[in-house]
C-alpha cells in the first residue's frame, strides 16, 4: 500500500479489512473514507493491538501528512471523536461502545496531529486541513464553517473533562484526553511568547473563545484533579488497550514515536525529575492548567477601534491591549467552597465563580512543592487570587508551604534560577502582610530535619526564615552573582524587620554576618576601582569600560548595604525589646560597622546602631563582674537592660516596603517557563528543531536566563521600583 511498510498477519478467519493492521493502514492511505462510512465504526470499535517499531510509526505518519490534504482524515476522526464524546457526557455508562471509540480516536488523533504539528511548514498551521472537501460530501450541520472543527473539538474536549467525573472507569479517557489537548497546544512551541493579532495557533484560539461557565468547569475540574493526586487505577489496567504480557511502567510511549502506534497513553508511564509522577493525571491537570492559564495575545489596535473615543484622551490606549485570558480570569476569581465572600455592601460576588475547596488545595500544595509546576501554580495563585492569598495569610499552620519553599532555597545549587525566584518572589508577596511576618515568628519548629549546618531545635519560622535568606544571598555571592536575587532576598527582609520577634540567636548572627560579607565585597570592588584610578591616561577604551562597570557594581553594593543597614535599624527602632539576640550579635560584631561610620550613605543609619551600643556598651562596663564574661552573662545584662531601653535620641526612618508587581508582558517570561517545564516532565517529545519558543541548545528544565517579566519590579538599585513606601 504505498509507503506503508510490510503487509499484515492476519489471524484465524478474519478478514484482512476487518483488521487493526488494515484499518489502519486505510486511515493514513491514500483512499478518502466519507464520514459517513462504515469504515469509521470499524476503526474505533475495534480493539487495536498494534506493535509498530518506532520507525515503521515515523513512516506511517510521513504517509498520512502526504495523504491528509486530499483525504482530510485528521479533519473525520476529530469530528468522530467529538461526537463520541457528546455521547459520553449524555451517557453515563462507560462500557457503551461510545467510550471505546471515543478512547481510540483521542489515541489516534494524537499521534498524527503530533507530528503534523511538529513538522508544519507554515505559520498558519494550513496542514492540519482542519476543514471537510465540501464537494466530496454534505458538512455536518454540527459543524460550524465559521469556527471550523477545531472548535468543535475543543469544546467537546473541554465539555467532557469539565462535565464528567474522575473514576477508575473513565480515568484513562480523562487522561488521554488532557493528552491530546497537550498536543494541540503545542503549536505554541512553533512561535514566540509574544503574540500578535495576526499569528494563529486554531486550538488555543478555540479554547479562548469557549463560554465562561465552561471555563470555570475546566478550571475547577484541572484544579480538583490537581488535589485529588488520583493513581492509576488498577481495574483500568485490564481495558484491551494493553496486551498481554506488558505491565504498566514498562511499556513505549506515543509521545515519542515509540512502538505502539494508537495504543498507548501520550505520556502515561513517563517518568520525571522528581516524584510527580505519582499521580500522572494531576500531572497533566496541572499542564494543562499553567498553559491555559499563562497563554496571551496581542489583540492590535485595530480590532479596538470601535470602542475607543479619539475624542477623549482618556479612552485612548496607553499601551498595546492584550485580550482578557478566561482562563486566567477564572483561576483569580475563585472562591473557597467553605466561605461565601460576601462585600462590604452585603452583595455576593458578580457572575459564575470557580468553587474550590481551598484547604484541600492548600494541603496539596504543601506535599507538591518540590515539584517546580507546583512553585509555579502557588505562584499564580497567590500574585493573581486575592481571596486565595488571604486564605494562606490566615492559615495558623504557614509551616506546611513555608517549609518545603524554604528547603528549595536550601537546595539551590540543584534547583533551576527560574525556581529559585519563583519561591522568593512567593516569599515577598506573603512578606507584604504584617500578619503574616508577626505570625511566623509565633509558630516554633521542633526541629529542621534538612539543615545540616547545626542543629536546630525549637526555631521560630521567623528565624528560619532569616536563616535561608541570607544563607541564599550568600550562595548567590559566590556562585550566581545575580542582582536580582539579592535584592529579592534583601526585600523580603526588609518586609519582615519591623516585626521581628524573638529573633534566634544563630538568626541573629547570620543577619550581622550577611553585613560583614557585602562589607568584604564592596571594600575588594573599592580597592580595584582605586587601583584602576591610578592606571596612566591613555590606556585603551576598554580599560575605561571596565571602571565604569566597576563602578556601577560599587554602586548596587552601597545600596545593598545600606538595606541591611535599614533592616538592623527597623529592628532596633521598633523591636528591640522583644530581641536580645540581635542586640548581642550586633555587640559582639561591632567592629565590622567602624569603618562605615562616616560613610556618607550610612552614616545617619549608623548613629542609630553606634546609638545602642553605647547604651548596651555602658550598662556592661557598670557591671561588676567576678571572673570573665560568658555568652550566658552578656545576655543576662541585655535581657536585663532592653527592658529600660526607650530608644531616646534614637532618629526615626520610614519603613522599607517593598511589593511585587508583575511585568507588562508576563507572556515572555512565562510561557517559555511553563513549556520548559512541561516538556522535561510530561514525556512528549517534541523536535528541538521545531521549536522557537526558547533556545533548542538550552536543557528543557533550565533556564539560567531569567527575562525581566519574571522578576519583581526592581528597587531604587535600578531606579525603578519594589513599589517601596518608604524613601531609601
């Protein structure tokens, strides 16, 4: 037949037309089947148990991308598929032969749209042929010639996972259905994350246009998958699909072409990085769920024009638009199932909302973020969901997502840059609260299993907190040197200062600590610069270039130490009673503040410090003292004298605040990320030739480069705001 390889073994008496072999081998041949054929029953009712080798599969798909355009069978079995799936949703009987076809016709379609996908030649995908050969028959009348079939699809897709319920009957077609919407949406790795009005991908384009009340079904339903963390069903294991003598986690997957050709879930057994595999069903929820979500588009001037006013300069645009995601509307409105928001009027929130059992969700989160998606849907939820970031500010047991953020922190060397921000941008935006930094200061942890420098027992959250932060910035120091993750480090503790509360002792050090090591580095980067001052004129260009970004980088340190300046300050000014550890640390490290004190960016910050420690200093030389000073000794006397502390003469600054806010265009940031993601963890496959979304040559699950959407709005270091109510 063609280009397909080798003919059939036939078995017993069947006919060789009635054969997986045959039918399939009809479906990518030359000969157009009608919808209406009989053929299309044969195909998905029938059990296939097909064991192609991956080349054999790699020819079937190049025939069927040369038959396709006259034969248009892609376009068929798509509309099969949605019919079989209108019926499910009607049915609840799951052994109804509507459910095997609609099982294998998901299984088929995602195979060769996969590969049509991959390998388009153009931009507007014109080789699915997403549309019926009017001449050859009669359009369906279910079937728009405005919208066309991929719309069709979508909403079926959609209808289903959205209407029908996870259970170990219908299971794997839940699965392999968010499979094939995988699939679909790849056509996003063809392009790049900034979308114009003019670019089209047909299956994102359908799922944006669906009506709201089923974009909240899809929304709750992906995120009630998510926390679920439903295995597979072992009653799903004897369905015909798998043959005998295969065991689920051992068998090839479609998504890379491998030896069953229509047989085998997309990504079903594939393993990750981690242990997200458990639940291979959240793991596509969640997919599903970020790309949806994170997906925008440029809608042009152009198509806004009938509804501005040129006549008032304010219903002029002040930017390029971008449309409304639903999705994304969805997910920022939700509301938790167990309280009904109610506002100050009295009025219950406008339109359908998504309901969402949120102490479910936020248990899940806490056991799932080790998992990078995971980090990545916290974050969506608490920068974009108001109600949902309340919920975590009064949650008394913070420990439960704190914790594991904190231990990615810890483990940053074996962590993408990309995860390390997303977790302290999550930090900052909780940090923004003042209930929440009075809060972790209050919950004591028994012990830290995970930190090995010492052993902590009975540590405030608080403390732990301070802890990893400033062993994070000191990481960064000697490894990444990234501006960014200090002053994301820096802003978080700037945020927490005024309501530091018992602050431990090693917290206390490690804080006095985190001055002395900027202090080292700003002195080296000042050496140098007045070394390269007494270079002769004349020397080269470059050598100039080199003390101009010497001095840049001198710049960005004064203004690092000056914030932990301030952080000190904000402790002593409005917390020194409740924290004699900080005072003892600063005592026994006073030498390390000497050499700033007439710094002219400093200077004011350090009377205030110089300030207590006279005071501290001279209630100690008052002290008489039999035989010398113990740590114990010292405390005693300050514990002692914070007591008659009343910070006379003491100079008030403003707190530091910083807030995150995202970027105009999170879309250039974002969608590469989610796809980074996806790809090294769902199993598809896809040809790093094809894909123009991120560099090929950069590992799918890194990216070092972080864009400047990703990363909070910057602090007076870059002139351009943390938005910080407080001058600096």
């Amino acid at each position: 037949m063609g280009g397909v390889p080798s003919t059939p073994s036939f078995n017993g008496g069947a006919q060789p037309q009635d054969t997986a072999e045959y039918l399939i081998e009809a479906f990518i041949g030359e000969k157009s089947f009608p919808l209406a054929s009989d053929y299309w029953q044969k195909l998905l009712e029938l059990p296939l148990h097909l064991h192609w080798s991956s080349n054999r599969v790699q020819k079937a798909c190049l025939l069927f991308a040369q038959n396709n355009c006259h034969t248009r069978h892609l376009a068929k079995i798509l509309i099969h598929l949605s019919w079989c799936l209108q019926e499910c949703v009607s049915t609840s009987d799951v052994s109804s032969s509507a459910y095997v076809k609609a099982l294998n016709a998901v299984y088929i379609s995602s195979v060769f749209l996969k590969h049509l996908i991959e390998n388009a030649k153009t931009d507007n995908f014109e080789d699915l042929y997403m549309s019926l050969n009017e001449s050859e028959e009669e359009i369906p009348s279910n079937v728009s010639k405005v919208q066309g079939i991929e719309h069709l699809v979508v909403h079926s897709v959609l209808n289903y996972l959205g209407r029908v319920d996870v259970s170990s009957d219908t299971y794997l077609l839940h699965h392999e259905l968010l499979n094939f919407m995988l699939v679909a949406l790849s056509t996003q790795l063809l392009s790049g994350p900034s979308l114009g009005a003019d670019d089209i991908h047909p299956f994102f384009d359908a799922a944006m246009a669906q009506p709201t009340s089923l974009v909240n079904l899809v929304i709750r339903k992906l995120l009630l998958n998510y926390v679920a963390q439903l295995r597979f069903p072992l009653k799903a294991s004897s369905y015909y699909i798998f043959s005998e003598g295969y065991q689920p986690g051992v068998l090839q997957r479609v998504g890379s072409v491998a030896a069953n050709l229509v047989l085998l879930p997309l990504n079903f057994f594939a393993s990750s990085s981690n242990e997200a595999s458990k639940s291979p069903l959240a793991d596509s929820s969640l997919n599903i769920l970020l790309i949806l979500v994170h997906y925008r588009k440029c809608l042009g001037v152009d198509r806004l024009k009938d509804k501005i006013d040129y006549s008032s300069p304010d219903s002029l645009p002040k930017e390029e638009p971008f449309f409304e995601n639903p999705y994304c509307k969805a997910l920022e409105n939700a509301r938790d199932i167990e309280f009904d928001r109610v506002d100050l009027e009295g009025n219950a929130p406008s339109g359908l909302v998504v309901r969402l059992p949120f102490a479910s969700l936020f248990d899940t989160l806490g056991m799932c973020l080790a998992d990078e998606t995971s980090v990545l849907l916290l974050y969506s939820l608490v920068q974009g969901n108001s109600d949902f970031l309340e919920y975590v500010l009064v949650r008394t047991d913070l420990d439960t997502l704190l914790m594991p953020l904190l231990e990615t922190l810890y483990n940053a060397p074996r962590r993408t840059s990309n995860q390390i921000y997303m977790v302290l941008i999550i930090l900052l935006i909780l940090s923004q609260d003042s209930s929440f930094n009075a809060s972790i200061h209050k919950l004591v942890l028994p012990f830290v299993p995970w930190y090995q420098e010492r052993v902590l027992h009975q540590t405030s959250l608080g403390s732990l907190m301070v802890i990893i932060l400033t062993r994070t910035v000191k990481y960064n120091l000697s490894k990444l040197r990234d501006v960014y993750l200090h002053t994301n480090c820096l802003a978080t503790l700037a945020n927490m200062a005024p309501h530091v509360h018992r602050l431990s002792g090693y917290a206390s050090q490690r804080l006095v600590s985190l001055f002395d090591m900027l202090a080292r580095k700003y002195n080296k980067l000042a050496e140098i610069k007045n070394d390269k001052m007494h270079v002769p004129n004349g020397e080269s260009k470059e050598g100039d270039s080199l003390q101009e970004d010497m001095a840049a980088e001198l710049h960005i340190y004064t203004d690092f130490l000056r914030i932990v300046l301030e952080i000190l300050n904000a402790i002593l000014t409005y917390a020194l009673p409740r924290n004699p550890e900080v005072v003892y640390a600063i005592m026994h490290r006073q030498e390390v503040f000497q050499p700033f004190k007439s710094h002219p960016r400093f200077n004011e910050l350090l009377d205030n410090i110089f300030m207590v420690l006279d005071f501290f200093n001279s209630r100690m030389d008052a002290q008489k003292m039999d035989g010398e000073w113990s740590v114990e000794k010292v405390l005693q006397v300050i514990v002692v004298n914070c007591r008659s502390w009343r910070g006379d003469g003491i100079k008030m600054f403003t707190q530091l605040r910083f807030t995150y806010e995202q970027e105009s265009h999170p879309e250039e940031f974002f969608i590469p990320y989610v796809w980074q993601l996806v790809l090294s963890r769902s199993g598809l496959s896809f040809s790093p030739s094809s894909i123009n979304l991120f560099p090929v040559d950069a590992p799918l699950d890194v990216q070092d480069n972080v864009e400047e959407a990703e990363k909070p709005q910057k602090d007076e270091i870059n002139g351009n705001g943390p938005e910080i109510e407080a001058p600096v």
